[in-house]
C-alpha cells in the first residue's frame, strides 16, 4: 500500500496566498504604531548588544507590555506584539527567545524562559484556504521552558513544570510535570511530593 501522498495527476489543490485571510486582524493596533514598534523592537529589544535590561523592559512597557518586577530581558529577543504580552515578577527571558504573539501570551512570576525558544500563538487554517488563526499561551508561576523548545497556540506550561531542552509543546502540560520530545510527553514529575 502506498502511504506516500502523491500527485501523479496533478487533482491535489494549491491553496492560493495571496487570497489567505488575518493577518492585520491580530495586529490589535493601527499600522503605524506597528511599525513603529518594529523600529524600535530592533533598536533596543533584539538589538545584540549587551544594553540594559532595564531598558528593554521600559521601551516594551512604553509600547503595552505588562511586566512585573525584576523580569530580565537578554539580548536578541523578539516581542511580536508587546500589547499582547503579560509577564509576572522575577522572571528571566534568555538570548535569542522568540515570542511571536499574535494573540495574548501570559506568563507568571519567577518564570524562566530559555536561549532560543519560540512561542507562537499564531497558526493557519492549512486545509482550507491557510487564515490566520491564533490561540493565547499560558506559561504558569515557576515554570521552566528550557534551551530552543517551540510553545504553541492554545497550550498552557503548569505550575512549576519543566519542558526539557528541544521539545515541541502543541499539547498543555500538567503543573509539576518533565515533559520531553517532539511532541513532548511526561517523563516524570519534577519535584517530589512533600518538599
């Protein structure tokens, strides 16, 4: 049996692009101001240099962000939408984190997000005619999304979970729990009962 998809005939459709539908509808804010973040987003948010994190903090308040106390922001980060994006006390957001939110991502407080992770709440309608469509992220107080993981639409990390480093997040994780792998699965709880 072939299980290989095939087009020998060439009846598998092609979804046109230019006709897909939403992305300036998950802007939530007039283009100008867009682009303006845009602007600023590379001059001082994913900028390599090793300027103030205090600084990035205050030009992502300054465009909507709401941040909480002691929140550390490395270099290279990317915000898509700071007006879409919640961030509790004490967290860490390392170098090269990506959190393309095209809809609300929500972190807690004493978070840590690591080097090169994605978050991305936006996706496409891929069998029908490839719209936009978004989902929000929840990332609960204590967790730990370790080194180039990817956290997708409509998931929420639990309280104080751990996703190993490299795994790929499309499902919600269970407070206390190690998840690992693409995509990532249980592998045991992280802290032990009583501690």
């Amino acid at each position: 049996m072939d299980t290989e998809p095939n087009d020998t005939d060439g009846r598998v459709p092609v979804i046109p692009l230019s006709d897909a539908l939403g992305e300036r509808e998950s802007w939530g804010r007039p283009a100008a101001l867009v682009y303006l973040w845009g602007i600023v987003e590379w001059l001082f948010v994913t900028n390599a240099l090793q300027i103030s994190s205090s600084l990035r903090v205050a030009v992502l308040r300054a465009f909507g962000a709401k941040i909480g106390r002691g929140v550390i922001f490395r270099p290279r980060t990317r915000i898509r939408f700071p007006w879409k994006l919640e961030i509790g006390d004490h967290c860490w957001i390392g170098e090269g984190v990506w959190i393309h939110n095209q809809d609300q991502v929500s972190i807690g407080h004493d978070v840590v997000i690591s080097q090169e992770t994605m978050i991305t709440t936006g996706s496409h309608l891929h069998r029908k005619n490839m719209a936009l469509i978004t989902k929000p992220i929840t990332i609960d107080d204590g967790a730990w999304v370790t080194a180039r993981c990817i956290v997708t639409g409509g998931v929420t990390v639990g309280r104080s979970a751990l996703v190993a480093p490299g795994s790929v997040v499309s499902e919600s994780v269970s407070p206390n729990a190690i998840v690992r792998g693409n995509p990532a699965r249980l592998v045991a709880p992280r802290f032990e009962e009583g501690l």
